[in-house]
C-alpha cells in the first residue's frame, strides 16, 4: 500500500509542478487569463461572452420602444 502512494506521489507531484510552472516559478506569477474576452483571435471575430452580449442587448431598445 505504500509502495502504491510512493508511485503515485512520484507521478503527480511532478505533474503538478510542471503545469504550474508559470506560477509558481515566475517573477508575478498568474494563471493564464482564459476567459472568452481575453483571447484575441475570438475578439477578432466578433465573438464575445455571453453575459456581455446579453447585457449588450438588453439595453438596446426593441422595435416597439423605436415607434
């Protein structure tokens, strides 16, 4: 059994370590900004978050507000 935990430990321990890596080991240290409006190429296109556009359209006046 703790032969078992040892092996374990062994394998996520550096697994860990390595896909922390940017935070742990970098001067300001962050996790990568994985929101939808923090990726350019889906900016560029148009696409946003869904909270936003709501928001977005919500404000806008509806066609019978217009007349």
């Amino acid at each position: 059994m703790l032969k078992l935990f040892l092996i374990i430990l062994a394998i996520l321990l550096p697994a860990i370590l390595l896909m922390g890596y940017r935070v742990f080991f970098t001067k300001d240290g962050k996790f990568p900004h994985t929101h939808v409006e923090g990726n350019p190429g889906l900016r560029k296109k148009g696409i946003g978050c869904v909270k936003s556009q709501d928001k977005i359209e919500r404000k806008r006046k509806t066609i019978l507000e217009i007349e």
